[in-house]
C-alpha cells in the first residue's frame, strides 16, 4: 500500500541521512521515557486504529479546515485550499500513524524523520507535491500540534476490545512517540550548535 502512495520515500536512498546518530535518539527515547513496552502498546494501538484511520484523518483535517491559520499551509499564497495537495498530503498522513505504530524505529525511520521535517520548512516545503503554497510552517504551529494529535487518538484507541488500563498505555505511548518525532523534526528549525 504504501508503495502507491505519492511522495512516500521511507527507505530510499533520495531520503537524507539523520544528522541525529542512534546513539542520540536512544538518549532522546530515553529523556521521553520511551521504552520496549511502549513499543508493544504502539503494535498494539497500530490494531486497534487500522481500520479507522480515515476517521482519525477526518477529524484532524476538520480542526485544520476550522482554523485560517492551520488550513494556510495547505492554500495557495492567495489563501485558497489546494485540494490536490490536501489529498495526498493526507495519505502520507496516514501511513505516517502506521510508521509511527510500528516500532521499533531503525536508522530508516530515523533518516526519514528529517525527511518529513524539511518537508514542513522553507528547505523543501512545495517540491514534494510540486505546489505553490506558502514556503514553510512556522515551527510554533509542530509543537502546538501534539497536543490535538494526542487528545483526539484517545476516543479511537477506545473502539478496540482492550481494557481501560491498556488504552491508557496505548495513549501514553503514542503520545511519546509524537514528542520524540516533534523534537526531531525541530532539528533544521533550530540554529546550528543548539539542538
């Protein structure tokens, strides 16, 4: 599926390597508090979200489409939503919640990470999808991000068929694993020498 999916280059060797090394972003799991059971509730929530993942998406989606300043992003400089890029931007969107499910996270996942944070700056934002949107998304608007794309997982982790003790860790490790790619996606948003 995820073959089919346009733009979608986890793996290949056009993406860059991750100017985090391995033994950095275990230090960086390790700071969040990230450990192997955090990957098991990940596999976890990954099947209890695989078949409403188009409903995650269109909930996400309203709340960018409910604020002029989200849905920017995705318009031309004249403020007009490109639909074409909103498509397909949606479906790495969604293979992005199935990545970030199957863990473990290898030096792929890693280099592919600074991938998709150079898709969000002035670096590479438009020439994925070949659009003329606005150049970059400011990086306050990644970090204020988690929260909504945390809060609104929760109700979705709830439709599988587990208890409320495992919801609750399958919630937790999904919300550690947003922070760990939100902080690696600040690394080319931050000058040199300070991440």
């Amino acid at each position: 599926m995820s073959d089919d999916i346009p733009g979608y280059t986890f793996g290949e060797e056009s993406v860059p390597e991750s100017p985090i090394d391995m033994p950095a972003f275990n230090r960086l799991k390790e700071t969040v508090l990230f450990t192997e059971e955090d990957e098991e509730y990940l596999r976890m929530a990954g099947e209890v979200l695989d078949g409403q993942i188009g409903d995650v998406l269109d909930t996400w989606y309203e709340f960018i489409a409910d604020h002029p300043h989200l849905i920017q992003y995705f318009s031309t400089p004249e403020g007009e939503p490109i639909e074409d890029y909103l498509d397909r931007v949606r479906e790495r969107f969604g293979q992005w919640i199935r990545d970030t499910c199957s863990p473990p996270y290898d030096e792929d996942w890693l280099n592919y990470q600074q991938e998709i944070a150079l898709r969000h700056t002035n670096a590479k934002k438009n020439e994925t999808d070949d659009v003329d949107s606005v150049e970059h998304i400011p990086f306050r608007y990644m970090s204020a991000f988690i929260y909504p794309i945390t809060a609104t997982m929760k109700p979705f982790l709830k439709n599988g068929e587990y208890s409320g003790d495992d919801v609750e860790r399958m919630h937790s490790a999904w919300f550690k694993a947003v922070v760990l790619q939100v902080t690696l996606w600040s690394e080319p948003y931050v000058k040199d020498g300070d991440f």
